[in-house]
C-alpha cells in the first residue's frame, strides 16, 4: 500500500522551443507525444519533475472509476490490441479491468511494471478543445495542477 497520490499526467503542448531539462522531463515520464497520457505515483522526485514541465503538462490525483474508464477506452496491450475483460480473465491474475484499476490505486500493481500493458495512453484532443493551453489551470487556463478536475479532462479526451 502506498502513501503517495496517483497522478493521471496528460501532454498538452508541444515542447518546440522548450528548454532542454523540459524535454528531458517529459521523456522521462514517458510523454512523448501532445495529447499522451500516462499514470504515475506522486513521490517527492516525481513532483519536481511535474513542476520542472508543469508549462506543457496538466495532472491531477485519479480514482479506480477514471482508471477503468481509460483502460477500457484507449488502454492496449503489446501490439495495440484492446484490453478487455476476457483477456484479463484468462492471462491474468485480475478477474476484470476494475479489479486490475483497483490495484493499481492500492499500489499493488504498478502501471509501468506489467509487461503486456503499454505504460502510455494515447488519447483524442478534449471535445470542445483547451480552454488555453498557455495558462495555469487556477488562472481558467489548462496547464498545471488540476486535483480531482482532471477526471473532466480525461473523460472529454477518451
């Protein structure tokens, strides 16, 4: 069981122009592509990773509901092939997609660490677009820190 909140981080922009220690943190998080999401346990060192990009990035704590929703919508397995709750059944040792969600919010399975998952969601751009990607979130804009409002974005974006 672990202590630290889980972030759901999503790319926002483009990192042209960015400084370099920028574009090293994003690769770090796996964040390779606008609009890529991936989940990520909030220790210390991830957090000033997060404020290091927090222009180009938006996250936010998640719950084991918004998990089983990106996994069942944009989650894939090694080959781009779909996560379905048959597949967990028989390969797994979670019965279902909320049972693997739920674990992953106790700490009990890492996101990263299983190897037919990929750590990476690819998602759509938000219907309705970026309210502006170039503004701190607490400012009407997108980028930044966002707590549970990140469940809106992720939703809008699947």
């Amino acid at each position: 069981m672990s202590e630290d909140p889980l972030y759901a981080v999503v790319r926002i922009r483009s990192f042209i122009g960015a400084p370099y220690d920028t574009k090293h943190t994003m690769r770090l998080l796996r964040l390779h592509r606008t609009h890529h999401a991936t989940l990520i346990r909030g220790t210390k060192s991830v957090q000033g990773m997060l404020r290091k990009a927090k222009d180009y990035l938006t996250w936010g704590e998640v719950d084991a509901d918004t998990i089983h929703h990106l996994l069942t919508k944009r989650g894939e397995r090694i080959g781009r092939k779909k996560i379905t709750d048959e597949f967990m059944s028989e390969n797994t040792d979670f019965p279902t997609i909320m049972a693997l969600s739920e674990a992953i919010i106790k700490g009990d399975a890492n996101f990263t660490k299983i190897p037919w998952l990929r750590p990476v969601l690819r998602l759509h751009p938000p219907r309705k677009g970026y309210k502006n990607t170039k503004q701190d979130f607490t400012n009407k804009g997108d980028q930044g820190y966002r707590a549970e409002a990140i469940t809106e974005l992720l939703k809008k974006m699947s």
